[in-house]
C-alpha cells in the first residue's frame, strides 16, 4: 500500500537525519564533559553559573541576530571565558 511505503520512507528518512544531527552535545566548556540539548548555549551548571548579563548578552543575541551571528560569537566568547577562568580558579590555577 502506497500510504504504508510512503510512511516507512519518512520514518527511516527521519532515523536519518536524527542520527546526523544528534538532538545532544557536550558542554563547550572545557573540561567539563557534561552533555545538554543542542539549543543550548552549555550544560545547565555551568548556564546557570553565568553572572546574568552575560547569560542575558548570549539570549539576546542568539534571539536577534542568531548563533552564527558576530554578535552572538563575541557573547558566546565572553561567556565561555568567563567560565573558563573561574573553572581556572576553583582549582588555584589562575593566580596561582
Ligand atoms: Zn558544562
């Protein structure tokens, strides 16, 4: 039945494209190897440990200008650093 095949096709097309672009990543922080859904800036630990107009500077950006942005790159950039540098200092690295 034409209906059936059709249905079978784009079920197995969807499997597909599922598989080409996992629905998870891992953290972009470094070191830390937490995975998050794919729409999300990082894992929720380390979002949440954003002061909140970093986090606010990634939201905005990613909602008007979108994630391949300049603006949402040099957010991300801030963000990411900020993190980097305090993971750093947890473990005495920076001033040390
Ligand atoms: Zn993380």
């Amino acid at each position: 039945m034409a209906d059936t095949d059709h249905a079978a096709r784009l079920s197995e097309r969807q499997a597909q494209l599922a598989a080409d672009r996992p629905s998870e990543r891992e953290c972009r922080i470094a070191g830390c190897t937490t995975r998050h859904r794919r729409h999300l800036f990082a894992c929720r630990a380390h979002w949440r440990a954003l002061p909140f107009h970093l986090r606010d500077a990634v939201f905005a950006a990613y909602r008007t200008e979108g994630v391949l942005s300049n603006a949402y790159l040099q957010a991300a950039e801030n963000a990411e650093a900020y993190l980097e540098n305090r993971d750093a200092e947890d473990v005495g690295e920076v001033f040390a």
